[in-house]
C-alpha cells in the first residue's frame, strides 16, 4: 500500500525490489514512455504506459483486517521459525 505521493492509498503487489531501496508495484507510479519501434524484434512504436519504482519509504504492508497500512516486525515461533508479524495486533503474515 502507498503511502505517500501522487498514488497515495493505492495497492498492487510488489514486483521487484531494487538494491537502492526502491521497489516495483503494481498499477502504482505509471508513467508515459515514448518508444521508439524496432521493426526485428517486433516491437510497435508509439506512447506505452509504466510502471516505474517507488521508494521503500513510500510502500508499507497491507494489513486485511485492520483495512489499513501497517508497520511488521520479526518474532520466532517456538518451533524456531522467523516470521513476520503485524504491529499493530500482533497477527502472523508469514504462515
């Protein structure tokens, strides 16, 4: 979920999650490209829509019974498995 910017309070999965600290998500911070055609590829040329990466700053975590945005941090389990799990009422996202 954003959480700041032009997109604020949009969802979309995350696609990519770049090493700057910046990752991809869906239907989030789409921009117009101007594409040039490549006739041996077979790419038409023309004004395509994209998807461009946000910072991690901007993105939190979907909690779906809060319906809001929420902060995660990590706990083991006693079986020894490190989960993630949402501050806010203390679910486990990772089962």
């Amino acid at each position: 979920m954003v959480i700041a910017g032009k997109d604020k309070g949009r969802r979309g999965s995350v696609l990519r999650v770049y090493d700057d600290g910046r990752v991809l998500v869906e239907n989030v911070n789409v921009a117009k490209k101007h594409q040039r055609g490549n006739p041996q590829a077979g790419q038409a040329g023309g004004i395509i829509e994209k998807e461009m990466p946000v910072d991690e700053s901007n993105v939190m975590v979907f909690n779906p019974v809060t319906q809001k945005g929420d902060r995660v941090g990590f706990k083991l389990l006693e079986d020894g498995r490190k989960v993630r799990y949402f501050k806010s009422n203390n679910e486990v996202l990772d089962q």
